[in-house]
C-alpha cells in the first residue's frame, strides 16, 4: 500500500510539473522575478511581483471600437511575445486583457510566451516566429501571418486590432467574391 501511495504521489507531481510551461528566473539586472516560457494570463495575474498587470486592468478602452472586434475574431488566434520585465509589455499587456475580456473573446485562441532579455522563450518560439521587440501580438488566421503589433500601438489596442482584423477580413471576402462570380 506504501509503494502505491509513492507511485501515486510520484505520477502527480509529475503530472504538476508538466502542467507549468513556464519558468520563475531572477532578472540579473534587477534581482525581480521574470517568467519564461508559455504563460497565461491568469499565470500573470497571480504572480504578486506584478502589480502592474492589475494596476492596468482599468484600462479605459473605446467600446464602439472593441464591440466591433467581435465581428472578426472567430476564425483568427494570436501568439503573443512579452516580457514580465519590460515597461512596453507592462503598459499594453493589460490593455489587450481588458480589450479581449470585455469583448467576449475566446481565450483558448491565444497563446502567450514569456521571454527573458534575450528574447528567447524556452524553446524555440521566438526565432521561429522572428521576435526582436516585446511586446509582439501576432495575429494568425490559420497558419498564416494576418499581421503584428510590435513594442506599442499606433493608435490603442482595439484600433490597431481592428485595423488589422478588418482589413484580412475584407481581403477575404473580395477573395471570395472574385471566386464565385469567375
């Protein structure tokens, strides 16, 4: 019964251990605590030396823009580089949380990495997808690049979202329009 209780245990932990895609490092530069590897933003949010994440929940985002998002995220996913050490991600990684939450996104279609100074996740994440900025938000329709946000936005979060939503959009439908009327 002991050896089934050891085996148990041992098959659980390993079970938690695979479950974090993430590791917890110390930033040589600032002795802070840095996240590497595939996060979530729940694994932001409980993190308490991130304060910042909270602290940028109140976003206040233009809701007509971000209303319309809705209309166009079904069929695209986004891959998202950032750094737990860097003001950019800081400053809009909250914002994009607050857009998406409030606007009824699926957040199964978003697949987050971490990154250390180097930019380098725990594999090799970031030189396939050629990451030399965080943040970088990468919007995916299937397996091609729709388009990428890089470092800050142009206008907010949900206009630059949009802009880039709406436009593969259109260009799909004009696709689709060309192919039936041929």
């Amino acid at each position: 019964m002991k050896k089934l209780m050891l085996v148990l245990a041992a098959i659980t932990f390993g079970i938690l251990a695979q479950a974090q895609d993430y590791q917890r490092i110390i930033d040589k530069k600032t002795d802070r605590i840095m996240l590497k590897g595939q996060v979530t933003f729940e694994d932001i949010r409980k993190e308490s030396a991130f304060s910042w994440f909270q602290d940028g929940l109140s976003y206040d985002y233009n809701k007509m823009v971000a209303d319309n998002l809705e209309r166009y995220y079904k069929p695209y996913h986004f891959v998202v580089f950032l750094g737990t050490w860097c003001s950019d991600t800081q400053d809009l990684l909250p914002k994009l949380y607050t857009v998406l939450h409030q606007t009824n996104f699926d957040f199964n279609a978003i697949t987050m990495y971490a990154v250390d100074r180097n930019k380098e996740a725990i594999n090799n994440e970031s030189k396939n997808f050629k990451i030399d900025r965080v943040p970088t938000i990468i919007v995916l329709h299937g397996e091609r690049e729709v388009g990428r946000i890089t470092e800050t936005v142009t206008a907010s979060i949900e206009h630059d979202l949009l802009a880039i939503l709406e436009a593969d959009y259109l260009e799909l439908e004009r696709k689709r329009v060309a192919k039936w009327g041929e």
